[in-house]
C-alpha cells in the first residue's frame, strides 16, 4: 500500500469520528430536549403554589419560645406471673419529668470520652 493509501484511510476513519461524535451529541441533546418537557407536563399537573395568604403564620401572641427541662427515663412496667405485657400495658411515654432541674455539668478531666480518666501521664 501506497503512503497515500494510508492517509486516506485515515482521514476517513477521522470523519467517521467526527460524524459519530455529531451523531452522539444530537441523542444527547435530544434528551436534553424531552427531559425538559417532561418535566414541565409534570409540573404543569400539579397543584398549584399557595397563596400568601394560604400560608402559615405567627400565633397573636407571638413565637412560641423553646421549653428546656430535665427528663428521666420512665421505668417499664413488670408483668405480673406469666402473662406478657401488650402494648395497651405501656405509658404513652418513655421519660418524666426530673424532679432536679439543674443540668449535669461536666467536670475537668471527667469527659466520658474513651480513655477520659483526665490528663494523660507520660
């Protein structure tokens, strides 16, 4: 094979890239394109937006402030002889309120944290 041989074999393998990366871009553009009008059928059907005065607003007497207390755990009830506890036996909750208000503070060198017996010896 002749050098020019060569060379027009590879410039039509060069157009058929070129063709096939058009190719290729066209699909994606062209789903591009539904995707966008799906998504617009879609929205179109649903409800619409609320209005300003549908929506929600602040009570008359103000924000509602955040209450901080003390809670424990609330023991399970233990059933008497052999007879299993249904959830009907339960309390409606898991904790109480504590009768000590006052937050547990932790203290130096007390972390809790995994090796936290207080500062390290060398």
């Amino acid at each position: 094979m002749s050098t020019a041989t060569f060379e027009l074999a590879a410039t039509s393998s060069e157009v058929l890239n070129v063709i096939a990366a058009f190719v290729g871009g066209m699909v994606i553009a062209g789903a591009l394109v539904w995707a966008v009008q799906f998504g617009m059928r879609v929205r179109d059907r649903e409800l619409p937006r609320p209005t300003p005065d549908e929506q929600t607003h602040l009570p008359e007497t103000g924000p509602v402030h955040e209450l901080r207390e003390v809670r424990e755990p609330d023991e399970v009830p233990h059933s008497q002889g052999r007879e299993r506890l249904l959830p009907h036996d339960l309390h409606h909750a898991g904790s109480r309120r504590s009768e000590d208000q006052h937050r547990k503070r932790w203290l130096p060198g007390k972390s809790g944290s995994f090796g936290g017996g207080g500062i390290g010896h060398a």
